[in-house]
C-alpha cells in the first residue's frame, strides 16, 4: 500500500504542471518582494513628500476614541485599530502587481502571436493544386446551380 502510495506521488509530482506551478509559485514570491519595495521605497515616499512628510503608516484610527502619536503607541497600548494606510499601501502594490501581470501577460502573447506568423509559410504545391480542385467543384457544383 505504501508503495504505491508512493509511486502515484512520483507520478503526481513528476508532471509537467505541478512543477510549473511550483516555479511559477517562486517567482510570484520573488516578484511580491520586488513589488513590496517598489512600493514601499520608491512609489511611497514621494506620496508621503506630497502630503507633507505624513507616511501611510502612520494612517491608523484607534477604536477606543483616544488620540495616539503613533501606531506603534497605538499597538503598544493594546487596543484595537484600523490600520487604513496599510491598506492603503496594499492596495498600491496590488495595483502594480496586476498592472505588471497585464503587460506581461499582452506581452507574451505578442510574442507568440509573432512567432506564430513569422513560422508561417506559404502554401505547398501540393495545397495549391487540391484548392484550385475544390473551388472547381464548388463552381460546376449542382448545389450551386439551385441557388441561381
């Protein structure tokens, strides 16, 4: 019983998609880091710049009514929050990250779409000949006779 257990996860795992899906699962956490630093090193601290030095992080509402410095004394003091600048960040880079899949997704299909027709060759003589064949026969066609 083992062992076949066993030999049907080889089989499982040795299939094409699910090593696919394993790559594409580690690339996708490689390009999340990416992305998190675009946003949160580049795209972020200008937007901050614009609003006059306030960082999205510190955009929080606690729930108990009271005024706090910041998040961290928010966390600190224990209560609950709404962390609405993290969202707001997150948002952000969910925008990108779909934004960077659509043009490469357009991209890649491009390119096969290029590939494609530059693959693509002219008719065989062969292709030629049984064409001009089919269009005689549709012209002398009684079928086509009805219809006049």
């Amino acid at each position: 019983m083992t062992s076949r257990i066993l030999n049907e996860f080889k089989e499982f795992i040795s299939r094409g998609n699910v090593i696919d899906l394993a790559i594409g699962v580690i690339i996708g956490a490689a390009f999340g880091k990416i992305v998190n630093s675009l946003v949160n090193d580049i795209i972020m601290p200008p937007i901050g710049l614009l609003l006059k030095g306030i960082s999205f992080k510190d955009f929080f509402l606690p729930l108990d009514g009271r005024h706090y410095e910041s998040l961290e004394a928010a966390q600190k003091a224990g209560i609950a929050i709404i962390n609405y600048g993290n969202f707001i960040t997150v948002s952000i880079e969910f925008i990108i990250v779909a934004f960077s899949i659509f043009a490469m997704v357009k991209t890649i299909n491009m390119l096969k779409k290029n590939a494609v027709t530059a693959f693509a060759t002219a008719p065989t003589k062969t292709e030629l000949l049984l064409s001009e064949i089919r269009d005689e026969f549709k012209k002398h066609s009684p079928l086509n006779k009805r219809d006049e």
